[in-house]
C-alpha cells in the first residue's frame, strides 16, 4: 500500500486528493461454495479468511491515513452481510450500492 501511494504521488497527485476503498469484507462460506458448485470438485477450505480479511482492511487504512491521504473509505460493517455478494466474493447490487454512496460522498467532498 505504501509503494501503491507513493508511486501515485510521484506523478504529481496529492495525497489530499486520493481515495483510497481498502480491501472489502467477504463470506468465506459462501465463496467456498461457489468453488466447489464451479470446479465441480470438493473444496475443504475456503481460501479466503474473514479474520485476515479484516486484518488487511485495517492496515490499509492505517497506511492509506497515515500517507495523508483525503478519504479512506469506512465500509466494512455496512458490507459486512451475505446479502451483500452474490457468491461470496463479488459484490451484489445492494453491495455495489454501498461501496457506490460511500465513493460518491467522498468524490463530491474531497475532490471536486
């Protein structure tokens, strides 16, 4: 993350004006479930993890805040729900909605 924006700032764009959507919640479970319906083949573990999920949320964050940056987006309990993906991994369209709003206010408060 910290190569991420400082290769960005490097070109020229304030920190100030970067929005940065850290990595989103999923549900393993269900993700784990739509391998094995997909691959047509058993799959004993989910190869996503909601504790390190979570973990790489908040690092992030913290990287993304820590570098100046205008808006770091704050969405994990919002999307943080089954209803949110269609498979565990892709946002649904009540998810695409979430992350939608949470960018658009930032947009029009930070970098317009």
């Amino acid at each position: 993350m910290k190569s991420i924006l400082s290769a960005v700032v490097s070109r020229g764009i304030p920190a100030s004006r970067l929005i940065v959507l850290p990595p989103p919640p999923s549900d393993p479970e269900a993700w784990r479930l739509f391998l094995e319906a997909k691959e047509r083949t058993a799959v004993p573990r989910s190869p996503k993890s909601a504790a390190l999920s979570r973990r790489y949320y908040d690092v992030c964050r913290a990287v993304a805040a820590e570098a100046g940056v205008g808006a770091v987006l704050d969405f994990w309990d919002d999307l943080n729900k089954p209803e949110m993906f269609v498979d565990g991994l892709h946002f649904s369209e009540k998810g695409s909605e979430v992350v939608f709003r949470s960018e658009i206010f930032f947009v029009r408060v930070c970098c317009l």
